[in-house]
C-alpha cells in the first residue's frame, strides 16, 4: 500500500500543513509530475487545485525538475536543488530523483492555486479528528 507524508504550502496564511495520504488517492497521485496541478480532493481538500512543486525519497534524496524519470541519477551541478553553496565555480556531483511521483517517494510538497470554501486549517482538523 503506497502512502505518502504531504506538504501543503498555503501562501495567502503563510503557513504550511503536512497530512498522510493512503489508498486510492495516494495511487492516483503516482505518475503525476513536478508542475502537475491536482484536485485537492486526493489530500483532503474538497474545492481547492494544488500544485505540485517537489518532493522526496524514502533516503531523503531531493525531485528534481527537469529530469523525466522516476530513478535517482547522480548529476553534475553548482547550484539548485540538491546542492549547497560552496566556493566559487566548484562543482559537484550530487544524487537526485527525478520528477515523476512513484511508490518510492515519501514527501510530496504542494502549493495552494485556487482556494475552496473552508480554510485549510479546518479541512486539516476535520481530516485529523475523523482518522481517531
């Protein structure tokens, strides 16, 4: 059973929320890209359109846009996802995933597009509260 840890970046409170997504709404998120925008029923979020924006693996190794695979793939970069700052002109070789959400993934970071009629805060509880 697919399930993964969501991030929902919500920008007119400037805040953020994380909520577990499992079961048939976590396997219609796989194979959904990077820029993707989602109906916000899959997380819990009647009436609202997210955008997709990253994500992680299971090890923590950073999505990458860009990159159209679901694999990791060491890449050679200086800066942007996956990479520090380091000294000028010094670049290095850095493991990534590529943009495509697959069962490997445990994080998915999202943003708010179009709002619905209740805050997210109140979804997020509802959602919460009924899981007990």
């Amino acid at each position: 059973m697919v399930e993964f840890q969501v991030v929902i970046a919500e920008p007119k409170e400037g805040k953020s929320y994380q909520t577990k997504v499992e079961g048939h709404h976590a396997n219609s998120l796989i194979g959904k890209r990077i820029n993707d925008e989602v109906d916000g029923i899959f997380v819990g979020l009647p009436g609202y359109r997210l955008r997709i924006t990253g994500g992680s693996d299971s090890d923590g190794f950073p999505m990458k846009k860009g990159m159209a695979m679901q694999g990791r793939k060491k890449v050679v970069g200086k800066t942007g996802i996956g990479f520090k700052s380091n000294p000028k002109n010094v670049r290095l070789k850095k493991t990534v995933r590529g943009n495509i959400i697959s069962s490997n993934i445990s994080q998915i970071n999202m943003r708010v597009v179009e709002h619905g009629p209740k805050k997210v805060s109140e979804l997020i509880e509802e959602k919460e509260s009924g899981d007990n």
